[in-house]
C-alpha cells in the first residue's frame, strides 16, 4: 500500500489549490483526480471575482473577459445593472489545468484516472480506497491527512459523521451551451455577466446567465431538483433565443452542450472526520444566490493546505481541527444567509424586484454584498442591518 501524508480527492480549484500549496510547504502530496485531463470536462460558467488570479498567483493569461458589470434580470423583465470592479471570466480547462501544472510544478504527484471509492480510518491515518480507470483496479493509499473535494458529485455514506441529510435538497441541474456566433456578439456582451431570475415553462424557478468568454459566450441555466434532458433543453433553447436576439441579431452560432449539477443548499455542518476534511462544493461552499463558489473552493484548498502544514512542524497539531474553525469562521455566515434569502426570494420570485430594486438605488448596499463580512466595521453592519429592515418593509408590500 501508497503511504502518503496528504491525499486530495478531485482537481478542481479546491483540490488543485490544497495541492499546490501543501507541496509548496514541503508536504508529500498526492491527488486521485477521476478524468483522464484535469479540468477537461468540468461545465461552468467559470466566472471569477475581482483579484482571483492574484490571490491565487495564477497568470492572467488564463483570463478572457474582465467584465466590469453584472446585469441583474428580475421576474418583472426589468434589468438592473451595477459595478462589480473587474470581474473575469475563463474556462475550466485552463483554470483547473493551469492550477493543476502549478502543483506539479512544485513537486506535487497527481495521479488522473483514479475514481475515489471510499476510506476508513485506521489509528491516526486514514486508508483510501480508488480504482484505477486504466487497469481496472482496486488501489489502496494510507495518508495521515485526506482532503474530499469531489465537487457537486461527492458520495458520502449516511454512516460517515461527514453526512447531511439536506444535501440532496440543495442539488440543482444545470445545463449549458456554449455559443459560437460566426461575429462576436455586440460590445456590451463582453462588457457584462448577466444573471437571470424567473420562472420557467414547467412553473419552475429559474436561474440562468450569460457569461462571456474569448471566443465563446457561456449560456446556461439551473433548475433546482433533477429534471429531464428534454425539459432543460427546451427551457435554454427558449432563454437562448431572448440572448441572441439582444446580443447578437441575425447571426448564425453553433453550439456545444454541456451538463452538471450544482450544489446550492447550506453549507455542510461538519467538515471533519478524524484527519479526513472536505471541502469545496462537496463541503457545500456555494453561494446559493448567484451559484459561485470557485473563490470559496479555492479558499478551502489553501487552508487546507495551512493545516497540514502546519502539522508537519507540529505533530500534535490537530489539522482537521484548525482546518474547521478557519473554513467556518471565513465563511458560513455569509453562505447559510445567502441560502436563507435564496430560499425567500424564491417562495415569492416577485421579490427578487424588491431587491434589485433595492440594490440599485444603493450602490453602497450592493458593493457590500460583494465582500466577505467578516471585515465589516461596525458603521457597515449597522449599514446593513438598516438596509436589511428597509427591504423587510418593501417586500411586505408587495
Ligand atoms: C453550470 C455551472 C456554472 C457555474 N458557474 C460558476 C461561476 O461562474 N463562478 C463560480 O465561482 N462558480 C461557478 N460554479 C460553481 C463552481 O463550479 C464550483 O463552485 C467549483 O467548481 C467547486 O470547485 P471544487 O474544486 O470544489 O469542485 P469541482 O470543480 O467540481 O472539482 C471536483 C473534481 O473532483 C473530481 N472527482 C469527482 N468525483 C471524483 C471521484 N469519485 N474520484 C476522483 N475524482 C473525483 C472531478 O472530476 C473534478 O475534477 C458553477 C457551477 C455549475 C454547475
């Protein structure tokens, strides 16, 4: 049996990130990524914040777009747009890939078609279960520390303590094209994210976007529970006929269609389990608002990565331990609030007009939403919590 001292399952930019950053620290790291090309079949609209590739120290050339607004389309049809700095857009293959030849660089091993299959616990370490896509198969890997970042995708036992019941609730099908027109799209169509909020055909909320890329616009939608290839399809061919007639009139696109599930339930309540610790979206760190979590997943790969580097100074040190107090105190807050409005606003889509609305006549409301809470002053809470009664008051009279 492989003996490693830190096993990460999944490439995205959670288990890239973790890996990347532990080998940098000097810890023998290991990664059981599922495809054969990291990144390659990953569907997402691959949107990211304002600063991600200097956060992260990735290169800019990974970047296509760096729209600087996001346009906000409420159930009424009304748009509402506002500033977001320099939002970027990019593809998953070259983020996740580029992420992923980073940590190689830095001596990390990762080994493609290896499909997790499970892990027990054995003392301090942890044993790993995956078969090997290529030869068939079962390969066992004993680490001290484990990191899950399977995305929307991971499998968890009812049995293992990492369990939650509501996880399935939170599943949401998306299904998205990306759309090659013959000529680019008019100006504004790089300039801008769009989000879309209504109910769809079948009486079912929707959540879709346009986001632009290089060569590309990434058009696509969520629906949450699980939903038929057909509905879905017709539901985007319908929202992309109202894109194209906007963006790019009259001009003839191909398409290439992609489909995955998205996670938008609260995050998980536990995210450790001896020295094993999950994170990303299979922690459920997603932003239930606008579907975002590829800052978050990246996020929880670098603290990760600070714990069990940490631990190898120390070996009393409990990396799981401080792994949980740092991912939650960054940030649960925001994302079980986010949950909690997503679910409001939803009961009623009317509301999502309330709020845009809201967000619009105050600028200083929506560039707050933008940013983690836990650097807000005092003023910016009040702030917040005054704009927070403002819009109790709206929605209840509506
Ligand atoms: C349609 C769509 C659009 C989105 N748009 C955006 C956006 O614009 N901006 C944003 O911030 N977020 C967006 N998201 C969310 C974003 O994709 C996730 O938050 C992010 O990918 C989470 O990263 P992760 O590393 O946790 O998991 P993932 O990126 O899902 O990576 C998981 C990795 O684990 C591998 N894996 C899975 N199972 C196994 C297994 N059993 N064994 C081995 N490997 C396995 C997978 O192959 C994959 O490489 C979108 C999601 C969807 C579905």
């Amino acid at each position: 049996m492989q003996d490693v001292q830190f096993l990460v399952v999944g490439c995205g930019p959670a288990g890239g990130v973790a890996a990347r950053e532990a080998a940098r620290g000097g810890v023998e790291t290991l990664v059981l990524e599922r495809d054969a090309v990291v990144g390659a079949k990953r569907v997402c609209a691959a949107g990211l914040r304002e600063g991600f590739c200097e956060t992260f120290d990735l290169p800019r050339t990974i970047v296509h777009c760096d729209p600087p607004t996001i346009a906000l389309h409420a159930l009424s049809g009304r748009r509402f747009e506002f500033p977001i700095g320099q939002g970027l857009t990019t593809t998953r293959e070259e983020l996740d890939g580029t992420i992923a030849r980073l940590a190689l660089d830095e001596g990390a091993q990762i080994q493609t078609n290896a499909l997790f299959r499970g892990y027990t616990r054995e003392g301090e370490r942890s044993i790993v279960e995956y078969a090997d896509l290529v030869t068939g198969e079962r390969k066992r890997v004993r680490a001290r520390h484990v990191l899950l970042a399977q995305g929307s995708s991971a499998r968890i036992p009812d049995d293992s303590p990492l369990a939650y019941p509501d996880w399935s609730n939170g599943l949401i099908t998306c299904y998205q094209y990306r759309v090659y027109p013959e000529r680019p799209a008019i100006p504004v169509a790089y300039q801008t994210l769009e989000m879309h909020y209504y109910v769809g055909a079948a009486g079912r909320n929707v959540v879709a976007w346009m986001f632009p890329k290089r060569d590309h616009l990434s058009i696509g939608l969520g629906i949450p529970g699980k939903l038929g290839g057909k509905e879905l399809r017709a539901e985007l061919d319908s929202f992309l006929s109202g894109v194209a007639a906007r963006l790019f009139p009259g001009t003839q696109y191909t398409v290439r269609e992609e489909g995955n599930l998205l996670y938008g339930g609260a995050p998980r309540p536990r995210v450790r389990d001896g020295g094993v610790m999950i994170g990303g979206t299979a922690a459920g760190l997603v932003d239930a608002t606008t579907g975002e979590g590829i800052q978050e997943a990246a996020t929880s790969g670098r603290l990760a990565a600070a714990a069990v580097t940490a631990a190898r100074a120390r070996s009393s040190f409990d990396a799981a331990l401080q792994y949980e107090r740092s991912l939650k105190a960054a940030f649960y807050a925001r994302l079980r609030q986010r949950h909690k409005l997503m679910t409001f606003l939803e009961r009623r889509p009317v509301r999502f007009d309330v709020l845009f609305e809201q967000l619009a006549r105050y600028p200083r409301l929506a560039a707050l939403l933008q940013r983690e809470r836990h650097d807000f002053s005092f003023a910016e809470w009040l702030y917040l919590y005054g704009q927070a009664a403002l819009f109790s008051l709206r929605v209840l009279r509506t």
